[in-house]
C-alpha cells in the first residue's frame, strides 16, 4: 500500500527533524540530504495543499502504482478539518482506499511535550468522529479504516475494532519487546538501548537474533490472546464486535455503554441535515477547497436553527 502521513499523534502539525548526529553516509545517500546538517521535514506537503489536492494527489499514486492501495494517515484536530475531506470525496468522486487515524496518545521520544500532551484527539474519539463521519456521507462502505496510537494489547485492539476500525497498527509493544525503555533520547543519537541510534558502539545493544525471536513471540501471544477475548465473548470474529460489547466507567457509581457514549450517525445522516450539532457546525465550516474553517453561524440547537 501507498500512504500518505499528514499528521501523526505525538506530533500533529509537526514537521519531524533529524539531527545533524544521526545522518550517517546510508542516510545521507537514501533521503538525498547532506550529512552534518540537520534533516528538517515540513509539516506540510507540496504536492497539494486544499482537500480536493490530497484526493487528486491519491489517484496520481494510485495511477502510478499500478493501482496499489493509496490512503493516508492523521491525528484528527477540528472536526471541520476532516469533514472538508468529506466534502472533496463527494466533489470529486475519489475516495481513498483506507485511511489511518492516529491518536494524541502516539508517541516518540522525539517529539515536543507540548505537542505530545496537550494537542490532537484521543484515538477513541478520532477513530469515532471518522467513522461516523463517512457513515454520514454513505461513504463508509468504501473505505477501510485503521486505528493507531498505544496500542499494546488484545483488549485494546477489540475496543478499536468495536468503534469501527478495520485494522489495528501498533508500535509500542513491538518496541518494548525490542527493547525500547522509553529514555526519551531518541533524537540525541544516545539511545541505551540500540533501538533508536547510527551509533555503531551503540547499536551492539541491538542483538538482532535475540529480539527478533522476542518481537515475533510479542506479536504471536497477542493475536492469540485476542482470539481467547472473542470466543470469552461468544464471538468468532472480530467484525462481530459492536458498541454494545463496552462499557466505561463514567463516575464513581455509574457505568455507561460505549452505544451511548459514542453515538453512532444514521447513514447519510450528514448529507440529510440531521446529525445534530456537534457535526451540523463543523459541516457547516467545511469547505472542500480549503483545509481552513469557513466561518459561518453556529448552530446551538435544532430549535436555534429553525428559528434562524
């Protein structure tokens, strides 16, 4: 597959940068840089720059690919953000094959902390927002959907895959099981544990036979423990799973189904008017030419609405 990363959790708006000390000659040759110069990426693409861009930019590849698998990747922020996507799919009738929702929870030991604790959504309300949101558009059928952003075990992935995702991509386990201990020193090319470093010395820390066995064993229970949740749950797949199999602490005496904390969209709802006002405002906002929000009136009830 071809993807696309605008965005990532830890890092969302971010452009990643690669210090001067960790370019070695390999990387210098790959990427096309000049060693002993900071590698700086932005945070933007210049091969589009609207929502009706992207879309054409994913058929571009798709074309070029042979017709591979294209989709793309982000931290969902405003809704609105999204939700011009949306509107240049139906522009455009170009919908990507699949697309990948990162959470704020992401991490890297390379990432600012402001960013790493304070912007971006949280997997479960992104991965919900974009899964109702092309319910809204009738659009969910042609788009799979997949879910990232510390993700570590079968529970996790059977709540993911409850709140619509089609797939679970995770890294923090397989790095633990590689021997990552989270020293934050990523991008100071001093990783202790060989993961994360050019340093030759360093990387002897990396036994390669050892942790292989250790990553293939991590990713071997882990499926079998997901498979052990779903027959727990009288289940035979994890596509059986619904909102209704959740719940979640809300106060200290009372419990609520994920059916009622993540309310699902009728279908078409958002092409129909009627999925209420916390997307009404954001579909108002959203413009297939722009990824900026329109500013427009909020709606602060159907009731406002209608009297409007």
């Amino acid at each position: 597959m071809v993807e696309i990363k605008l965005s990532q959790g830890a890092k969302l708006g971010h452009g990643g940068v690669l210090t001067a000390a960790k370019v070695s000659p390999e990387i210098a040759v790959t990427r096309g840089v000049p060693m002993g110069v900071d590698c700086v990426s932005p945070p933007t693409h210049r091969a589009f720059s609207t929502p009706v861009g992207l879309l054409e930019f994913v058929q571009k590849l798709r074309e070029l690919s042979g017709g591979k698998p294209v989709g793309f990747k982000l931290c969902i922020g405003h809704p609105s953000e999204f939700l011009t996507l949306c509107k240049a799919m139906l522009k455009t009738d170009i919908t990507p094959d699949f697309i990948v929702v990162d959470g704020t929870e992401g991490g890297t030991g390379a990432a600012p902390l402001e960013f790493v604790d304070h912007l971006g959504m949280p997997l479960r309300d992104g991965l919900t927002l974009v899964h109702n949101a092309l319910i809204g558009v009738n659009l969910r059928d042609k788009i799979r959907i997949g879910a990232a952003g510390k993700i570590t075990s079968a529970f996790d992935i059977t709540r993911l895959m409850a709140l619509g995702a089609d797939w679970c991509n995770a890294a923090r386990g397989f790095m633990f099981a590689l021997g990552c201990i989270q020293a934050q020193s990523c991008h100071t090319d001093r990783c202790p544990a060989g993961v994360a470093t050019q340093d030759p010395y360093r990387q002897h820390a990396l036994v390669v036979g050892e942790k292989a066995d250790r990553v293939f064993r991590f990713h071997q229970s882990t499926l079998r423990a997901l498979a052990e949740v779903i027959a727990a749950s009288g289940l035979k797949h994890p596509r059986e799973l619904r909102l209704h199999h959740f719940s979640r602490r809300v106060g200290p005496n009372h419990v609520e189904s994920f059916e009622k904390i993540y309310r699902p969209l009728e279908q078409g709802a958002l092409l129909a008017g009627s999925a209420g006002p916390q997307f009404t405002n954001a579909w108002a906002r959203a413009s297939a030419d722009s990824f900026l929000p329109l500013a427009v009136p909020v709606v602060r009830s159907v009731k406002a609405a209608q009297m409007a």
